[in-house]
C-alpha cells in the first residue's frame, strides 16, 4: 500500500539568492503590475466595470441609508425618503429640507464611491502583481477560456452545464469531454 505523503515541499531554482538580484526581481515585477494596471484603467471594459458595479451599488448603499438613488429620487418628484418614514409608512412630523435631502443622498453616493472604488482598485492591483508570476503558457490559457466564454457563446454552457457537471463529472456517456 502506497501512502501519500503529509507535506509537499516545493523549490524554485529561480528566487533570488542575493539582496541586489532580489531588488531586480522587484523592480521588474512593479515595473510590470503597473504597466497592467494602467493597461486595465486605460480599457472601456475597465471602465464599463467599475461604473457597472457602481449602478449595481448604488440601490443597495441607498436602502442601507435610508435614502434613494438620485435617479430614484427624481422619478419620485424629489419627494420624501425612505429615512423621513416611520416603520408604520406614515410620515414623521419633522421633515427634511430639500438640502438636507441632498446632503444625504450626497453622503450615501460617496460611501458607494469610496467602497466601489477601494474595492475595483484593489482587485486591479492583485490581479496585476498576479499576472506576473504566470507563466506565458498560462495567460495563453486564460486567455483562451475567456475567448471561448464571451465570443465563441462558451457561457451558454455554464448555464447548461453549472460547475461543469455534464462537462466534466456527468455520466460516462453523456458527459461532453471524456478523460
């Protein structure tokens, strides 16, 4: 009986062995993740992104404050918020002004500014520091998975097929790639 052993130990002939080869090999990985990172802010998808995830923010920065989205707000007429309601719907005695209204409107947007963009800048930079420790071969492959799922309809097989059962793990006849 073979037995698996408890640790794995793995080497790389590649890290650095000196202090001066160490601050090359950093150097050239910063000089890399940042030309990634400019590359991705430079892109409309990068763009498309983060305004995309800031429309999907938005409603939910608003219910959490008791405001509305600005476009919200406008189809209401620029009317009462939800936070000048009391838990039975009525409206509370005190109303805000229209400024104060704003100014809390204005206060959740950058709440949701500042969370969207902490959190799409930070995914940026990992994904960019990441990018250079993968082999060519690697990106090649991503590369090419992405291609088949956005341009070759691949992501109508992630609906079809979810986690890949039925591609990979379904039944010995009926599953679209055999191994």
């Amino acid at each position: 009986m073979v037995q698996e052993p408890l640790v794995y130990v793995y080497t790389n002939d590649e890290s650095p062995k000196d202090m001066a080869s160490f601050k090359t090999f950093v150097k050239k990985i910063a000089k890399g993740a940042m030309v990634d990172f400019r590359t991705t802010h430079s892109s409309i998808a990068g763009k498309g992104t983060k305004f995309g995830a800031g429309i999907i923010a938005a409603s939910h920065f608003a219910k959490d404050t008791g405001t509305m989205t600005p476009l919200a707000w406008a189809a209401s007429r620029f009317g009462p918020l939800p936070l000048e309601f009391t838990k039975s719907g009525t409206l509370r005695v005190l109303k805000l002004s229209a400024f104060q209204r704003l100014s809390a409107m204005a206060a959740c947007a950058a709440a949701k500014f500042v969370y969207v963009t902490v959190a799409f800048e930070t995914g940026v930079a990992i994904g960019s520091v990441t990018n250079q420790f993968l082999s060519q071969k690697t990106k090649d492959m991503i590369g090419g998975t992405m291609f088949s799922i956005i341009c070759e309809e691949g992501w109508k097989d992630l609906w079809r097929h979810p986690f890949g059962y039925g591609i990979y793990f379904g039944k010995k006849g009926e599953r679209l790639i055999n191994y």
